[in-house]
C-alpha cells in the first residue's frame, strides 16, 4: 500500500549560512553609508564593494532556492530520505538511563501492555528469539528466563549498553536500525520476532514485516505491540501535541510528550490506519491468529491510581500474534 506523507520540505536553507550573509552585507552597505560621510580610501572602499556584492549573492541564492523548496510538494527526494535519522533515535538516547530504571514497574508498561503482549507467547523454552527493539532488555530477560535462545537488536547505542548491562553474555546483543534489512539474521534462523512498541517508530512496515518472514521458520510466531490507532489518532486535540493526525487513512507523523520517563521529552513516531496493520501482514506472508486491546490488570489501580479510571475505559495498546503462512 502507497502511503501520503507530510515529510519536511525537499530543500533547507543552512540558518547559519543565511544568518551570516544577512548581518555581513547589512554592514557592508552600512560601511558603504559611513563611506559616503566619513571616506575611505580606494582600496578600503572596493573591498567593502567586494564584500557586499559576494555576500550578498549569497544571500539572494539562499532565498531563492528556499522559495524553489516552498513551491516542492512536501516528500523528501529518495537520496535525502535515505540519509533520515531514525525517528525516535534522539528520544530513546535522551530518556535510556530513565526508561531502564523505571520499565519494570511503571504501570502503562508492567500492569497494561507487558502482561497482555506476555499472554501472546508460545512455550519459548529451546526457541530462538529475535526481541526486535529490545530497549534495556527487559523482554529479553524473561524469555531467557524461560529458556529461549535470544538475539536482541535495538537502534539506541545507550539501550545496548542497559541490555548488555541487564543480560550480560546470556544473549547476542546488537544494534541495528529496523528501517534496514537484517542482512546479519540468516533465513528461516528464529521461531519467534517478538516486538514490543516498537513499530510506532517504523515507517516501511511492508519492508519490515517481509525481513521478519525471511528470516523465521514456517510456521514460526511474530508477535508485536502497538499504540493503539484509535488512542493516536484521538489524541488530536491534546495541547500538548506539536503535529497532529490530520487524515486517518494516511501514513502520519505525530508528536506526544512523555512525562513519565524523567524530564519531558518529546517522542515522534509514525500514526497509521488499523487496516495498515492486517494488509502488511498479509502482504509479507503472515496470517493472524489472536488480537488483544489491552486490558489494565488490577495492580495498575494500585500502581497510579489516577490514571485507572481512564485505562480501564479506552484503547491504549494492541497486541497481535500473527504466523508465518506454510
Ligand atoms: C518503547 S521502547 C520498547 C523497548 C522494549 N521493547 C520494551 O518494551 O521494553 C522502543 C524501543 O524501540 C527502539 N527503536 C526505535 N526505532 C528503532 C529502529 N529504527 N530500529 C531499532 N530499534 C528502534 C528504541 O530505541 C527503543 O529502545
């Protein structure tokens, strides 16, 4: 499926660059006006000349091709879209040491997505697992636990740090960008991709999902957690939010801040429609097999008791299991 995406403008113009021009040839013309008072010499005057038409040209090209990138419609060109940072990169970076010290008891995490996600596993005990997005680890943990093999990737270098720190030698840990192929994973290699909100951060699902297929066994379980779309897409008259969903049915960027891991932090990810979820899927050679909304489980009242009343009344994660096709 061929999504719309209201992506950055094809072209920006350096603000330093611009920045500079602007303030050097405002003094050249000032130099040019104290000239015409005070007089300088030949030499003095025609670099002053020199400076101001170089500067300028600048300045004048800047606007230019500023105003070329306003007419472009708003998709980046395929070289400038391969250079895109990962989405949520600098986010995860700026809140790893928090998210690593708080995930094992903060309520959204322990008492509403974690056990729901949890009742999706199979018997993991001699399969291979592949914790996509593993973050400090804490999944990985506990499919080790119950005697998985586990290969955990993230794309944060200071979550690698906290899941090595977590998982020692128990685990291969490594990063690796989920927007790239998994070319170090061999085919039909894992039983089990399990996912853990993750894939809000992750724009080409159809390229995704189809590496994940390659590389399990027929028949193997790919297990994932979302946001649910509903929530992200009702969030649009929250304050709070920097850019919000404008169509449904599109691919979109959405704004939330977090509050809950430390100091504020501003988390971008990807909004899509529900039927994106099945359509990929499909696609890339999986069927479904159980779907969960999330429920709160009774230790959330306990755990932050303001928030209960409204996560026992609306969609907050879904959980799918889906099988490779034989
Ligand atoms: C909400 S955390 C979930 C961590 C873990 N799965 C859990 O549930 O505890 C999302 C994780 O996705 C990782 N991530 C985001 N974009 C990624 C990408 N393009 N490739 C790999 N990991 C990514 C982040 O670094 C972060 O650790």
């Amino acid at each position: 499926m061929d999504f719309e995406l209201n992506c950055p403008k094809a072209r920006r113009v350096s603000p330093a660059v611009l920045k500079y021009s602007f303030i050097s040839s405002s003094i050249a013309i000032i130099n040019i006006k104290l000239n015409d008072i005070i007089g300088f010499s030949l030499i003095i005057r025609n670099w002053i000349y020199l400076q101001f038409v170089f500067l300028h040209a600048i300045f004048v090209t800047e606007m230019f091709l500023s105003f070329l990138a306003f007419l472009t419609p708003g998709v980046l060109p395929l070289s400038e879209r391969e250079k895109e940072k990962p989405i949520a990169l600098e986010a995860y970076e700026a809140m790893a040491e928090e998210f690593d010290a708080r995930i094992e008891t903060k309520s959204y995490n322990a008492y509403l997505e974690r056990p729901a996600t949890l009742s999706l596993l199979p018997d993991v005990k001699g399969k291979h697992v592949l914790d996509a997005g593993c973050g400090p680890g804490l999944y990985a943990e506990i499919l080790l636990d119950r005697g998985a093999t586990v290969t955990a990737i993230d794309i944060s270098p200071k979550m690698i740090h906290f899941a090595k720190q977590r998982l020692g030698d128990r685990a291969t840990i490594r990063r690796a960008n989920l927007e790239e192929p998994l070319d170090f994973m061999a085919d039909n290699s894992v039983d089990i991709v399990l996912s853990s909100l993750v894939l809000d951060y992750i724009k080409n699902w159809n390229s995704l999902f189809s590496e994940f297929s390659r590389i399990l066994r027929d028949d193997g379980y790919f297990i994932f957690s979302n946001e649910h779309p509903s929530t992200k897409w009702e969030v649009r008259d929250d304050p709070r939010q920097k850019r919000r969903p404008e169509n449904y049915f599109n691919l979109e960027i959405v704004d939330f801040l977090w509050r809950g891991f430390g100091k504020p932090v501003r988390v971008t990810s990807y909004r899509r429609p529900l039927s994106t979820f099945f359509e990929c899927l499909h696609s890339a050679g999986f069927h479904l097999d159980k779907l969960i909304e999330a429920q709160p489980t009774e230790d959330f009242k306990r755990a932050n008791p303001e928030d209960w009343d409204k996560v026992r009344r609306r969609p907050s994660f879904i959980c799918i299991r889906a099988r490779k096709s034989l």
